[in-house]
C-alpha cells in the first residue's frame, strides 16, 4: 500500500509498480481442483502471452484504477 501511494504521490520517483498479493496464495494453480487446471493454465497464458493480455493490463493500470484499490484498501 505504502508503494502505490507513493507512485501516485510522487510519480518522479518511480519507474514502475510490482504487486505482489500473498493474500491469493490460495488461488495458485496447485491449489485448485484438477479439472480446472488446464482452464486457469490456458487463461493465464493469454494474459501473458498475448496483446489480449497486453491490453488488458494497460487498460487496468492507470492512476484511476490504481487510485480505487487504495481506496479500497484504506477506507
């Protein structure tokens, strides 16, 4: 929380944002049911791999969105 405030509070002093969430450890594909494996794998390749998921992460990474989850975060 502290870093994404500071990227919007001083935006100079930034090249980019990492966020880690360990909180969705639960969510690793290891954790799922096996029949939903190739399900998940297909779908994080295609937010990996592809412009579909270049765009969906340009689309999500801006200032407002970023703005939201601390919002949502602190309040």
């Amino acid at each position: 929380v502290v870093g994404l405030q500071a990227a919007i509070a001083e935006p100079q002093i930034c090249q980019g944002i990492l966020l880690l969430n360990i909180s969705l450890r639960m969510l690793h594909i290891k954790k799922q049911p096996w029949y939903g494996r190739p399900f998940i794998r297909s779908f994080q390749r295609l937010l990996r791999d592809t412009s579909v998921g270049k765009f969906f992460f340009k689309a999500i990474a801006t200032k407002e969105s970023v703005k939201n989850i601390l919002c949502q975060v602190l309040f």
